[in-house]
C-alpha cells in the first residue's frame, strides 16, 4: 500500500515539474523570440554577407574572402583603427581614474552624497546623446566658450575641431566627462570593504596613501577589473559624437575616423554592405581579442577574496 501511494506522489511530482517546466518556456518564448530575431538572426545574415558583395538594390554575389583581403590595403581602415585605438587606449584609463577618485571622495562620508552621486551620473546617462555632441561641436568651436574662458587669461583660442591636432583630444575629453556610471559602480564597491581593515592600518600607523595602495585597490581590483573590460566594450562601439562632431566625415583630415563611422560610412554611405558586414566581424574580432586579453591579465592583478 506504500508503494502504491509513493508511485502516485512520484507521478504528481513529475507532473508538477512537466508543468512547471512548461511554465518556464512559455515565459522564457519571448525572449528566445528576441535572441534569434533581434539579435543571433542578423549576426549570421551579417556573417554570410561578409563573404558577398552587396549593394542593397543587387542580390548578394558570393566573393569569398575577397572583403577580409581588401583591408590589407584600405588606408583609410588603417587610419581609423589608429584614432579608434588611441581613443580607447587614452580616454579608458583616463575615465576610471576620474570615476575612482571621485568614488575616494564621496566615499568619505559627503554631506549630500545622494544629490553629488546623481550629478556626477548624469553626463553617463546623456554623453552619449546628440544634444551633447552639438554642444561640444559649439563649446570647442573657433567662437566658442573654451575660447572665451581662454581668453579670458589671454590666451588665443583655435578651433580646436577643426584642428586636426585637437579634434580627437575633444572626443577624448568627452568620453572622459561620461565618468558617472563607473563611478557609481566604483562607490558601490568601496562602501563593501570592511571598515575594520582601516582601522587596523592606522592603529600600525599606515599613511591614507599607503591604505589606498594596501588595502583599497586590492579590494577593489575585481570592480575595476569590471569596469575595465566594459568600458573598454563601450569605447570601441563609440558612434555618435564622432558623427556630430565632425559632421559624418571623420574629419578634419580623417582625425576623428573612429572605427563604427568608417563601417557606418562604408555600409550607408557608399552602400558596399558586404564589406561593412566584413568591418563590423573585425570589430568582433578585435573587441573579443582585447577583453581575452584584460581576462588573462587579471590573473596578475585582480585579488579575489576567497
């Protein structure tokens, strides 16, 4: 008799769990529905075309590794892989440090923490925005208030865009302004750190530059480690102010040619889709190289505690 109930009570339990099984995938559809869509579907279409030549108003021809062969000589590929590398390369680390060492300073206790931690996040939020790209196209402009700050120490200005010597340092300056989102990460991870730690160092008479160094930054490396690898992410795919500054030339001279407005121009401007198809895999390629990287490094410097 109780192996009978024991089968019916097993019976009920898979039950249960086939319809809670179907519960889940009913739940989970529309996001598989996204992945392959939105998201899986045009990374293989933008595979296979990387192996076409395609016009949009022609089906694709198939031309093999013709598009990859032809970035040997593309100059102005070259070019932009050089601004795209020197904007990441200057801009990350100059940002994190910034982020850090506002998140030191907040973290010490700042009357009005809430209304500082909201302003500093707000160039996150709209950097990245159209409106702000315009702004700093008129704020570094030949009449603009840079200039006239300058002046005021008379100082003569220039165009520091149209300047093919300054016009990246102004997209630099504005990749470094958008600090607030790492910062805000960076502030989470110090208030974990146990206060105790600190105490110990003073009590054996550790200098605040000495606990930063001891006791902070090892604490701390797995969060900056973090955003590292993500800002890294974010810099190589910078698009918007590169096209507002420079009007979607790149220019002057090519300066500011970051890599996704050459793949931008070479897809919509001159229509030559297969090849963008084949930029935009490069891209892949050279985004997943550097974060392998950052991952194989962080076993020298990045402390987990456990």
């Amino acid at each position: 008799m109780s192996a009978l109930n024991e089968l019916r009570h097993l019976k009920g339990t898979v039950r249960t769990t086939k319809r809670d099984n179907r519960a889940a995938f009913w739940f989970l559809l529309p996001w598989f529905i996204g992945l392959f869509a939105v998201t899986a579907g045009p990374m293989l279409a933008s595979l296979y075309l990387s192996f076409t030549k395609y016009n949009l108003l022609q089906p694709p021809s198939f031309i093999g590794l013709e598009n990859f062969t032809r970035m040997l000589t593309d100059e102005r590929l070259h070019k932009s892989l050089g601004v795209t590398f020197t904007y990441v390369l200057v801009s990350v680390p100059l940002q994190l440090a910034l982020a850090l060492a506002l998140a030191v300073l907040l973290d010490r206790g700042v009357r009005g923490l809430s209304f500082y931690r909201s302003v500093f996040y707000l160039p996150s939020l709209i950097g990245g925005s159209v409106a702000i790209a315009v702004l700093w196209r008129t704020v570094f402009g030949t009449e603009g208030l840079f200039n006239q700050f300058l002046a005021f120490f008379g100082i003569q200005g220039q165009g520091w865009i149209s300047n093919p010597d300054t016009a990246l340092a102004t997209l630099i300056l504005l990749n470094v302004w958008t600090f607030g989102s790492p910062m805000v990460i960076f502030l989470a991870g110090l208030r974990q750190i146990p206060g105790s730690y600190y105490e110990a160092a003073s009590v054996d008479g550790a200098s605040r530059w000495r606990q930063f160094w001891s006791i902070t930054m090892p604490l701390l490396s797995p969060i900056i480690f973090f955003n590292l690898v993500l800002q890294i992410i974010h810099a190589f795919q910078s698009f918007t102010q590169a096209f507002v500054v420079s009007g979607g030339t790149g220019g002057p001279a090519d300066s500011t040619l970051v890599f996704s407005l050459y793949l931008y121009q070479r897809g919509f401007g001159a229509f030559d889709m297969g090849y963008a198809s084949a930029l935009a895999w490069l891209l892949v390629l050279i985004i997943g190289g550097f974060t392998a990287i950052n991952f194989w490094a962080s076993k020298y410097w990045v402390f987990y505690d456990d």
